[in-house]
C-alpha cells in the first residue's frame, strides 16, 4: 500500500491535511530535523568565536555556508539524514554526520569538523528543538488562529449588541441577555487564555549528559561554559536560539514550561468547548440560521437536514487535543533519575496534539462565517417568556418596602404560562409610587437586559 491521503493512519495526514500545511513544517519529523541543524550550526559557530586557539573563528565564507545549510534546508536533506540513521539507528548522530558530510571540499571546515555536536549530549540538541518548534507552532500558527476567533465574535459582539435574547440557565427561561453580550462573555474569557499561551517562557539548556557541563570542563576546565551556553541560547536567531535560558536541568530539560504551554492550550480549548456547545444550541433553538452552500448534503436520508457539523467537528478535535495536551503536561516533567526515554516518543506527538486544536480552530472559524441571525426566532422566544419580569417586578417591590415580594411573585408565576396582560395586571395592582409602576407596565422581556448592550460593545 502506498502512502496517500486515504491510506494516512491519521487523519490530520489524511482528510485533513490540507487544513494543517502551515502547521506541518514546524512540528513534523522534518520541522524537528530542521531544527536540530539549526542549533548544531549556532553551537558549530559560537565554539568558532569562544577564543580557543584549537578552532580559530570562522571565515565569513563558511559562515554564510553554515547559516544556508539552515536556510534551505529541504525535504531531500531531511530524506538524507534518515538514510544515515538508517546505519546509526539514531537520530541525532546521524544529523551530526549529515553536517559533517557538507564539509567535504572545504577544508576550513573538515578540519574543524569535530567541533560538531562537541560536549553535546543528545537532548542539548533535542530539547532547544523542541523550543524553536513550539516557540514558532505558537506564534504562527496557534495564536493567529485564535486571533482569528477573537476578532470574528468581537465583531458579532459589537453587530449585535442591542440584539435582546432570552437567557437559559439550567436549561430553563432566565434573565434575558444579548446576542453580543454572550459573544462578548467568550471574546473577554479568549482573550485572557490567549496571553497565558503567549506569557510562557520557552526554556532551553545545552550543559551535557547531566546537566554538569562534565564533558565541557573536561576539554577546557577554565572556561565559563554556562556563560556561554546562555549566550548561544539567549542570542537572537541566526546566531544564537533566541530562547529562555535553563540553568538546572538533569539531562532532559524538565518540561515545566511545556506543561504551562499545554495545559495553557488546553485550558482555551476548555472555553472553545464551551462555545461550540452553546452555539449547537443556539442553532437548536433557531438563533441562528447557518448559510447553504450548493451541493452540500445534511443527512443521507432526510433531506432537509442542515446540520451544525462545523462546530460538532470542533468540539470532537477539541476533546482530543485536550485529552493528548493533559497526558503530555502530566507525562513530561516526570523522568527517572537523570534521565528515561519516554519523554522522547511522547514529545513525537506534540504536533499531533496542537495539530487537532488547529483543526478545529480552523472548523470554528467556518461556523462562525455561516452563522445568520434570526431576529424573529429569538424575538419570538422572548414574546413567549414574560415570566422573566417576575425578578425586576419583585426587586422593586422589596424597595418600597412591600411585604413577601418574592413569595408573592413565586406563588403568581411557578409553573403557570405568563402573559403580557397576566403580568401588567399584577403590577398595575401594586402599592408602588405611580412613576415605578409605569415604568414596570412599559417594561417587556426584550427592554429588560441591563447593561447587555454596553458590555457587548466595550470589547
């Protein structure tokens, strides 16, 4: 069987996959390749200007050189690495090779070709991967796809703000609302889980085997290797990584600050969840009408059926992106003593697990585009729901003093249909100033929405 879109194991390679292009060279197996050779160069170049007389600094030449090895790095150079690894059985070696096998006829770098990879352990390379990796699906991908979501339900918010809405709570008929206000709700909630993704410090370490610089001291036991190790890390790209120094680590970087991502992640998808569900509802209850697009079919057998699959498909990738993110934020600050290897297959998938959080980012984003309100739909609700003034109708009275306002209200309305002229006959009977009691008859459940409207719109 050849690979293709319909034999992929996953369908994030498979049905997919074009939904997830921008996300696949950052976190695929080559994404990780990519960046392994981009922190050997940065390593390879930065031991050139340590000042050791054994490796004199590079000519500008052979920097150039080094720093197009990262530049355009391609699919074959990936495809020639995992030939090597082929004879290793490692991953990491056989990137090392592959830069070695560049050096070939020019000889300022065969003879400086040791210095790759040197004092390295496995994971200094692997786990500031990791953090270019995460650092760019972060702000290329997940966070301008929740920007995305942000913008398009503060535009709602602020559309219809003056849109009254019935409100539910526990499934019942409540105080009523706004359509924008319930956006408004989620844009203020997003915006907050969106800072708490992009607030995370992305951490590296490169200090050998155990985290002792043991290798490094060896070579030259006089220079200040953790100084240098935080200068290449904490340098701006190209030359250094860009990233948040970590100065105790055992071999493996231990993963706290990929919990805080994930679980930061996790916790916006939660919200999204939340959303998904509520507009289902909506949909259910004939808010919102969805737009039909020619061709598309509903149900294989009834045919009238336009179903709210956007965000069903959303909240299903959701739940799994959750459910990969919470095992990985539990999962990878645990390792063995100075070092065991099941956080390498595991941090195989994070891909996977931002990859289902981007599909249905990109699912709601579709939903919410189709999304029409319907104003007669939600005007009717409300037409229908005059109990909801028993609480503005019994906060005036305890005011003035009435005795058993809310009793009196729970007697006249709890399980009875309430009409306009049912409730404007009970207030019509109140000992209230004449002022209150207009004011109350004037009253309906679509004018009864507080401060709704103004919400909505300050976001």
């Amino acid at each position: 069987m050849t690979f293709s879109a319909i034999s992929a194991l996953s369908p994030l390679d498979g049905r997919y996959a074009p939904k997830l292009a921008a996300l696949r060279p950052l976190t695929s197996e080559l994404g990780y390749m990519h960046r392994r050779v981009q922190v050997e160069v940065a390593w390879f170049i930065a031991l050139s200007d340590a000042g050791f007389a054994e490796f004199k600094p590079l000519t500008p030449g052979a920097r150039t050189y080094l720093l197009g090895l990262v530049k355009n790095f391609s699919e074959a150079d990936g495809e020639a690495i995992k030939t090597i690894e082929k004879t290793t059985n490692h991953d990491v070696k056989a990137v090392e090779y592959w830069i070695k096998s560049k050096f070939e006829a020019r000889p300022e770098l065969e003879k400086a070709g040791e210095f790759v990879h040197f004092a390295c352990t496995s994971e200094d390379i692997n786990n500031t991967s990791h953090g270019l990796q995460l650092r760019s699906a972060r702000d290329v991908v997940v966070l301008p796809a929740l920007d995305k979501i942000v913008l398009k339900l503060r535009d709602m918010a602020h559309a219809y703000a003056d849109v009254p809405m019935l409100s539910r709570t526990h499934g019942q008929t409540a105080s009523p609302t706004t359509v924008g206000k319930e956006m408004a709700n989620v844009v203020v909630r997003l915006q907050a889980a969106c800072e708490r993704i992009a607030a995370v410090k992305i951490l590296a370490k490169m200090n050998g085997a155990v985290g002792n610089y043991n290798a490094h001291l060896s070579a030259w036991p006089d220079f200040d290797w953790e100084a240098f190790s935080r200068k290449v890390i904490e340098t701006h790209e190209p030359l250094g990584l860009g990233l948040t120094f970590q100065p105790y680590s055992i071999q493996i970087e231990p993963h706290d600050y990929m919990a805080e991502l994930f679980d930061a992640v996790a916790r916006t998808n939660t919200i999204l969840i939340d959303l998904s569900r509520d507009i289902w509802g909506y949909v259910s209850l004939g808010y919102f009408k969805q737009r039909l697009k020619d061709g598309e079919v509903g149900s294989s057998t009834m045919p009238h059926k336009v179903n709210p699959i956007d965000f069903e498909n959303a909240e299903g990738n959701l739940g799994l992106a959750n459910a990969m993110l919470r095992h990985l934020s539990e999962k990878l600050p645990i390792s063995r003593w100075q070092r065991d290897l099941t956080d390498s297959t595991v941090l195989r998938n994070m891909g996977v697990a931002l990859g289902y959080a981007v599909l249905a980012y990109s699912s709601l984003m579709t939903g919410l585009n189709k999304l029409e309100i319907n104003e007669t739909a939600i005007a009717e609700d409300l037409d229908a729901s005059w109990e909801v003034l028993a609480e503005p109708i019994q906060t005036v009275m305890r005011r003035f003093g009435l005795p058993q306002p809310y009793e009196q209200l729970k007697k006249f309305t709890r399980g009875e249909a309430m009409t306009k002229e049912l409730m404007q006959g009970f207030i019509a009977g109140l000992a209230i100033p004449q002022e209150e009691k207009d004011r109350l008859l004037a009253m309906t459940p679509g004018s009864y929405t507080g401060k709704a409207s103004e919400l909505a719109k300050r976001v």
